[in-house]
C-alpha cells in the first residue's frame, strides 16, 4: 500500500513538536541552574521535588511521544503504543500536579502553562488515536 500523504505530515510535525519535549527534559535535568533560572523560586522548588515515580513518568512521556513519532515515520503500528505509554506518562503527572497543588496549580505554574498543558494532552490524545486508526487501516505495519 501507499503510503498516504498525511503520514508524513503529521510524522515531521509530530517529531518537531515532541523533540521540543525532548529538549526541555534533557535541560532540565542536564543544566537545571542555566534552564531553570527563568521560574519563580516557588517553580522551581516544584520541578526540583518530582519523586522519582513522576521524574519516571515524564520520561514515558517525552521519550514515548519522541519515539511515537519515528515509529510513524517508519510506518510501524508500534507507533501507537509509543503514543499511547507517552499520554500515560502526560497524564499521570498532569493528575500529579492537580493532586498535590490542587486550584494553586494555576498560581504556582500560571494560566498560559496550564492552558499548554491542555494542548498538550489534545495533541498527545490525536496523535494516539492518529496511528492506532492507521494500524487499524493496515497504513503501519
């Protein structure tokens, strides 16, 4: 079969939005003083408490987002379960968030953070369903 135009599309955007997430998960743990200079004190202290469960689930979530995204570009139906550990991985911390901050989430983090943090599950929630109808149609293998 033929690969369909849209693979491609959404494979090279999906790999250039999640290699953003790539980035700041190695910044962040690589050189926290220079990347997390920009935050509040109260930020900070936030990004710096992750247990190592959530540090765990924000790895799942970058890397499975960033090898989502090769794998549709490979035309493999592991593509879907990338996408599908990755919007775990969002998840579990986005509940994290909400569980230990609760309605000073959007003071701690800011309503701009939080609204890209909705983005982020959307996209992470299409790109799932995207590849898991792709394997369905028989386009990944």
């Amino acid at each position: 079969m033929k690969t369909p135009w849209h693979i491609w599309l959404i494979g090279v955007v999906s790999l250039l939005w999640n290699t953003g997430g790539a980035f700041d998960y190695v910044m962040a743990h690589v050189s926290p003083d220079t990347y997390l200079a920009q935050v509040t004190p109260e930020q900070r202290a936030y990004f710096e408490g992750f247990p190592a469960w959530a540090t765990a689930f924000w790895a799942l979530g970058v890397w499975g987002a960033l090898a989502g995204s090769i794998l549709l570009l490979m035309r493999s139906r592991l593509a879907a379960l990338a996408f599908g550990v990755s919007l775990i991985g969002l998840l579990a911390n986005t509940t994290r968030l909400f569980a230990t901050e609760g309605g000073e989430a959007v003071e701690l983090l800011g309503q701009g953070s939080l609204i890209f943090t909705a983005a982020l599950i959307v996209v992470a929630l299409g790109l799932w369903l995207y590849a898991r109808a792709m394997a369905r149609a028989r386009v990944l293998r």
